[in-house]
C-alpha cells in the first residue's frame, strides 16, 4: 500500500503540470500569440482576408499560439471557435486557422454553414498543400500566408498575382 502511495504521490504533481490554454480575446483578424509572423505577414493575410469577406461574405481568422496545452489542437480550435463567434449567426460560415507552434500543429476549423463549401478533405489539402511545406522550411508567416490564399482561392476568390480567370 505504501509503494501505490508512493507512485500516486509522484503522479499527482505532473498532472498538475498540465494545462488550460486560455482562449484569447478576438481583436482583429490576425491574432498572432506566438509571435511567427512578421507585419508584412500580417498585412498580407489581413488584405487577403478582407478580399474573402467582401467577395463571399465569410469570415475568416487566423490565430498563432504556442501550445494548446491539454487541448488536441481539434478540441482548441473548436473552443476558439465557438468563443470568437465567427461568421453569421444564421448562416454559421466562419473559418478559423490556427497554428500550435511548440506542439507543431495546425487545424482549419469550418463552421458548419460552409462545409458543404469548404469539406474537410478541402482543409486537408490547405494545410497538406500550401502550409506544411513552408513549415518544414521554418517558414511559419509564409506557410500561414499561402494557406489563407489557397482558402480564398478553394472559395472562388482570387489571390493577387493570380492570372485572371478567362471567360
């Protein structure tokens, strides 16, 4: 008995370790906790965002942290999610990418309006296609830039320098 005190003892402190990552207050469009992104970065997504909301009316917010604690980053950005409210409330067409920096992670939350717009597999891709491959360069501002560009274009808007489309 003495020896399972022991070991619960010795348990008990490293679940205290663990952690709630607060969710943090929505401000703008580009909330950037972990500090990857550069204002260039910064002023790309945002201008690329802008574009998004008037052509299609979703809206759509970009959040670096650097860990999402004792959250998988599915249950953060759903969390995150649901607190900034994202999209209209009737038509519930939000979107929400967000990096976990030291847990080396990254979700593109959809609201349930526009899964039939933007599927799953659709994120897969983003993130697969346009972001990782910058990530594994150490380039977390540009990857975050290329997936905001390709979720535009994955939505019918064009990205600056884009070939226009033809008729």
């Amino acid at each position: 008995m003495r020896f399972f005190t022991l070991i619960l003892l010795a348990v008990l402190p490293l679940t205290s370790l663990a952690a709630t990552v607060a969710v943090p207050t929505l401000q703008q469009r580009v909330t950037d906790d972990a500090g990857v992104l550069s204002a260039t970065d910064v002023q790309q997504i945002t201008t690329q965002i802008v574009a998004l909301e008037k052509k299609t009316g979703h809206q759509l917010a970009v959040l670096t942290v650097d860990t999402t604690g004792d959250d998988s980053i599915e249950q953060f950005a759903t969390r995150v999610f649901d607190a900034w409210k994202l999209g209209d409330k009737q038509r519930d067409d939000g979107l929400l990418l967000v990096m976990a920096k030291t847990d080396r992670t990254v979700r593109i939350e959809v609201g349930y309006g526009l899964e039939g717009d933007f599927t799953d597999v659709q994120a897969a891709q983003v993130i697969n296609g346009s972001i990782i491959p910058h990530f594994k360069q150490g380039e977390m501002g540009p990857g975050l830039v290329a997936g905001v560009q390709s979720i535009s274009r994955q939505l019918g808007v064009p990205v600056e320098g884009d070939a226009p489309a033809t008729p």
